[in-house]
C-alpha cells in the first residue's frame, strides 16, 4: 500500500506503545518514510526487535523502556527523545490496553489502572512534549483513540470513558496551541486486527459480532490506521486541527 516517499524525513517521532499492534505498524512506515523514531513500551525485548527491523531496512530508531502510569518515564521518554536527536515534532499517544468487564464490576484499582494508562498517559506525555513544542515554534500531536469514544458496547465501558475524554484532550491541545505553530488531531479506529483480536479463538468468538458491528463486515489492519495516521502527520494536513478521523468501516454508525 503506498508510493509516497520521505513524508516524515528527518521528523523526530516519539510514539507510546510500538511493542505490538498498531504502534510498531506506524513505528515501522513512519521510519520507512524518514523519521527518527522513538518507541516505547515495557516489553523491551519486542521493542528492540521492532527498532532492529526499522535499522536492517535502513531506517533510525530507538527504543526507551517505558511504563506509560509512571509520570516520570514518560518525561524520560520525551527528554531521552530531545537529547538523542535534538528535538521532537511529532508525539503519537497510542498505548492502552481494554479490559472487558462490566461497569458493576470494576474495582477501584480497576478504575485507575484504565485512567492511568489510557487517559494519564496520553495527558502527560502531551504536556511534557508540548513545552518543547511551544519553545521550538512547532509540532504535532496525534492521539490514537477509539470509535468507543462515542459509541457504547457492554464490557468497555470503563475503556470507553477514557476514550471520550481523549477527544477533549484533542481539542483542548489543538485550541490553546495552534497560535504556536502545534497542532493536534485524533484518529478512532473500530475493529482492528490488533491486540487481542490477534488470537484465532477470539477472532472466531466475535465472528458474528465483527459483522453486525462493522458495515464493511470485516475488521480493519493496523497498516489502514498507520498510513491514516500518516496523512494527518504529513505537512499536507496542517489546516487539520482537532479532527476526529474515524477508520472504523462504518462503525460509529450502527
Ligand atoms: N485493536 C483494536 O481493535 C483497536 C480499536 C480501537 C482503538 N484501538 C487503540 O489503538 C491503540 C493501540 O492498540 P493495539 O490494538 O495496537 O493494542 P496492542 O497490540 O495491545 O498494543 C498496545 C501497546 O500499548 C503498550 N502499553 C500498554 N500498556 C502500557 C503501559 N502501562 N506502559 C507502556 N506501554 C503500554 C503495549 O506495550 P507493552 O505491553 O510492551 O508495555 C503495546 O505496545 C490503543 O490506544 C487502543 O485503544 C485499538
């Protein structure tokens, strides 16, 4: 998919969550088209794996060890991304996990793991990359959310809050900031094969739910939300600015 050539060349990238799915998918085309990639994640061994493909395809990464609830790996991960290669224009906020439990369910601690890792995270990341962002006059933000921002399925509930936050986040970061030359925009894909729909039990389990759910009556691939992903980074989409780009087959609208 794809002849474009050198979209991102020479952009520093700093993405959460490139160990699996659709975070190594965008690791590897962003790399693929120029940037010098920073991947993240706390499977270092998966993570390391992914930085050794990009440089054999003679692409640049690097990998840093991060615990995306930890405040102060996310710093280091954004600090270890300016002192590496100078700078960062680009921050892609993508890790997060999605426990399926019934609202009743959820403990306390549950509640805080989601908050932590797929809202306070994608937070504070934005916040510490946004004061490199405002110093150097420019830089883009890009959010990976989830159709569950703004479409409900029992069992995700507590996923889904932290996904409708995120479309605020979006739109607060592309408000205040767009003066400095940053913008920020979100993609929500819909049913990825990706995380646990990598395993054949579950793809099988949700046979029929993926096509009643889906119109296209298919799941999406991680490579339809890297490249959607890369045209809301390219320099052709800067009128782009709190966008919400569903990638979902048409899901938001069952
Ligand atoms: N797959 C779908 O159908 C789908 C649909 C809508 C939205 N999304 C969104 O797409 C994004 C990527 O999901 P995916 O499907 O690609 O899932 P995935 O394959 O499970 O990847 C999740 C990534 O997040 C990282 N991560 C999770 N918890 C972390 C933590 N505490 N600290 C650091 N990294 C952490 C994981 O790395 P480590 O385990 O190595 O830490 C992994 O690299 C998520 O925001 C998800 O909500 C996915």
């Amino acid at each position: 998919m794809g002849t474009y050539k050198d979209i991102l060349k020479d952009k520093v990238v700093v993405i959460t969550g490139t160990t699996s799915g659709i975070g190594k998918e965008m690791a590897k085309l962003f790399a693929s088209q120029g940037a010098k990639v920073v991947g993240s994640g706390r499977r270092e061994e998966l993570g390391q794996e992914v930085v050794r493909d990009i440089k054999y395809s003679g692409g640049e990464a690097i990998f840093v060890k991060t615990d995306v609830t930890d405040p102060s790996q996310i710093e280091n991960l954004i600090e270890t991304a300016v002192k590496t290669y100078g700078h960062i224009d680009i921050l892609v906020n993508n890790a997060a996990y999605e426990p399926n439990k019934l609202f009743i369910d959820n403990t306390y601690e549950d509640y805080r793991k989601v908050i932590d890792t797929n809202l306070g995270s994608y937070v504070m990341a934005s916040i510490y990359a946004l004061r490199h962002m405002k110093a150097q006059g420019h830089g883009k933000i890009l959010n990976i959310n989830s159709v569950t921002a703004v479409q409900q399925v029992p069992g995700v509930g507590m996923y889904s809050l932290a996904k409708a936050a995120i479309t605020n986040l979006t739109k607060v970061i592309a408000l205040e900031n767009a003066k400095d030359g940053i913008r920020c925009n979100e993609i929500n894909p819909g049913l990825i094969l990706a995380g646990e729909f990598e395993k054949p039990e579950v793809r099988e389990w949700a046979k029929d739910a993926i096509e009643k759910m889906t119109p296209v009556g298919r799941l999406g691939t991680v490579e339809e939300i890297a490249h959607a992903a890369l045209y809301l980074l390219s320099d052709e989409a800067d009128f782009c600015n709190g966008t919400s780009l569903f990638v979902d087959g048409g899901r938001r609208l069952i």
